[in-house]
C-alpha cells in the first residue's frame, strides 16, 4: 500500500470525493474525514472562509464530489458542520445544534400523484403464470417504495442555510444519473464543457442543492427517481443514483483543476473467512451486496488501471525522448499531445481510501442503520484507513 508524504499536499488544490452506500458509507466518510482534520487538513465551508479571503491554505479541502450518500456528507462539510459535529449530530449521539437524522427522513414513503399511462406494448408478465404475475405484478408496478423527498425536506429545514451551489464558497459538486437518458449529469456552480472522456456526462447549473441531493441519493429499487425541472428547457427529468453510469467521478475534481483527488469509498467485496464461512449462507442479502461489490470494484480497478497505464506510456515515451536527445521543446509538445490523446494529467495524484477485505464487519453492518453503535464501527475503520494510507511520523 502506498503512503504519501504531507508535505507532497502543501499548497495544493486538493478534493475530496465521496461515493454512495446509504448510511454505512456515510459514517465511512465521517471516519475518515476525521483523520484529515486530525492530521492538519483544513476542511474549506461557509463558516471557515469568506469570499473577502481567497488565499489557499496551506492543507486545504476546497473541492467536495458527492454521490449519494456521499452527496449529504459533502453538504455537511460545506455548510460548515466538523466531522465531530456530524456525529453527535447526525446520530443523535449528543444534544447539537445540528438536526438529528431519523428514520422518518430516511424511510419516507413514496406516494404516487398520478398513474401515467404506458403503452400497450409493455407487458413485462404476460407470459408468466397466474400466481406469479398476482405476487409481483403489484410491488413491481410501483417505481421505488421511498422517496428522497424526506431527506430533501431535512436538508433545508435543518441543515441548509443556502440552497443555491453560487452561495458556497467551497466548490460543491453533487453526482446524478438520468432516468431516461445514458447521461451522467454533475450538479454545481460551474457551467464546464463535457468531460473528455464521456460526452454523456454533462454539468448542469441551475438546480437546488436540495433537489440534486435527493436526485443523486435515489437508490433504485429502494428510491423512486427523483423529478427536477431544467432550468433551461423547463423540462422535467427524473434521477437516480449517481454512481450508476460512473463510480467515483474523479474527473470532476480534475475539470474543477484540482492537483489531489483523495477517494473515500466502501465497497470492499468479501473474502472467505474460516469463522465467517460462505455468503451462501447468509441469504439474499449478502450475495447480492457482494454481486454489487464486485460489479464496482471492478470498474474502480480497471479506471485506476487504465490510467496507470497512460502514465506509463508517457514515461516510457519521455525516457525515449530524452535517450534520443530531442529537443526539450519537441518533448513537451509530443508529451501534451500524448496527454490529451489519453485524457490524462499525470501531475494529478489520486489517493483512495477503502476498507480492507478482512473487515468482514463492515461488509455485513447494517447499511440503512442510524444506530449510533452500529455507525461507530464504519466511523472507526474509516478514521485508521486513512490514518494508515496518509499518515507519516514526522508530520503527526
């Protein structure tokens, strides 16, 4: 495992990035965001800048990437709550100006205000039997069981003073995906062209942070999708998960010119543990918050493979170059063309954060758990992961 040097983070521009996982991930997050603030990270809010200051400081967070679940803990930290404060506050573990998350918000029930028509050639049970199309033609039927909207409602009635990104002096960054569209669409304060690596991805300004938070935390099948009007064509779109096109969207730290992007993500998949056993036996739960594990672990891998390769290439195209004695002009206009042709900026570092594969506790915790004791243990194994990949004696 790589560890880095803080000296390396002095005066850069630095991001933090978020991703989903309903409320285990959130006290993740928590947990390691506690550890940047331990190790002398300033974690950039309304609170702690003005726009009258402008100078960076020497470790600060000023860009947030939230998707999700990771979405709400950005806003926190936007908005100025300190990880401590999150957690008394959020869990309810002491009394706090902040307003304690409860099931209510969590657990909101969708209610459907009209049944639209579908045309006729949607029958998804006809040829089933009777008694399957009777057992689940009515659940199916619905388009999530929650809603967003009570989280959306706890956002602005207790934690949000502003619900215009413009009115953050922090860039704020919130991650949806389109319903009816292959498109991701990043929510902010920056109207920037289509990232270069997927013309599918577009920025939108405009929209309520409320609203984007409750489009990107719509977790389907739990969550029905999230409707926001477009500002610009006064259309409405319907949202969901953020993550579902695209896991961990580093890309938007990297438009927003951040030189540090640092990860925080949980979905470690399990390894077979003798005490444990196989996942067989723990029911459907189990196989299928693996079966996702798996399914985004990979395409994390294989985006940070991906780019190690690039870098690659363009050292070895370097040391080439240099063996070859061309002209230092002729290398660096080679090398940016190399770098724009591989969608890479090799002097950007990216540093993930993620539970190890033998913390089988984490794996099987209660994902949608506000219980204090359950959160403490992601809290906890979030807080000494970071510690571990970012800590260096001389700096403690």
């Amino acid at each position: 495992m790589t560890k880095y040097q803080l000296e390396d983070f002095k005066n850069k521009k630095i991001a933090l990035v978020l991703s989903g996982g309903v409320v285990k991930a959130a006290a993740w997050h928590i947990g390691v965001t506690l550890a940047l603030e331990e190790l002398g990270f300033t974690l950039k809010s309304n609170r702690n800048s003005t726009e009258d200051i402008v100078a960076q400081r020497s470790l600060e967070i000023g860009t947030y990437v939230g998707s999700s679940a990771g979405a709400m803990i950005a806003i926190f930290l936007a908005c100025g709550y300190t990880p401590q404060e999150i957690i008394n506050g959020a869990f309810g573990l002491t009394e706090s100006e902040m307003k304690r998350l409860t099931y209510k918000e969590v657990f909101y029930l969708h209610r459907n205000k009209f049944k639209p028509k579908r045309p006729e050639l949607y029958h998804p049970f006809e040829e089933f039997p009777a008694f399957v199309r009777a057992l689940v033609g009515p659940v199916l039927g619905f388009p999530g069981l929650f809603s967003t909207e009570g989280v959306r409602k706890y956002l602005l009635d207790g934690i949000l003073e502003h619900d215009r990104f413009e009115d953050f002096i922090p860039d704020l960054f919130i991650v949806g995906t389109q319903l009816d569209h292959s498109q991701k669409t990043i929510f902010g304060k920056y109207n920037y062209p289509n990232p270069s690596h997927d013309s599918t991805a577009v920025y939108q300004t405009g929209v309520k942070i409320s609203d984007a938070a409750a489009a990107s935390m719509s977790v389907p099948p739990f969550y029905a999708p999230f409707p926001i009007k477009n500002p610009e064509t006064k259309e409405t779109n319907y949202y969901i998960d953020g993550e579902i096109r695209e896991t961990l969207s580093t890309h938007v730290a990297e438009d927003n010119n951040c030189e540090i992007i640092i990860s925080s993500w949980t979905h470690t998949p399990y390894h077979y543990h003798d005490e444990v056993g196989s996942l067989i036996n723990y029911g459907l739960p189990s196989i299928s918050i693996q079966s996702i594990y798996l399914l985004i672990q990979k395409k994390i891998i294989s985006s940070r493979a991906n780019r190690a390769t690039a870098v690659d290439i363009l050292n070895t195209v370097s040391t080439y170059m240099k063996q070859e004695k061309f002209s230092n002009s002729h290398r660096r206009d080679i090398l940016a063309i190399l770098e724009r042709k591989l969608n890479i900026n090799p002097n950007v570092k990216l540093i993930d954060i993620f539970p190890d594969h033998d913390d089988y506790k984490l794996f099987f915790a209660n994902a949608f758990s506000l219980n204090p004791k359950t959160a403490s243990h992601a809290v906890k194994a979030g807080y000494k992961k970071a510690m571990k990949v970012l800590s260096q004696p001389e700096f403690l």
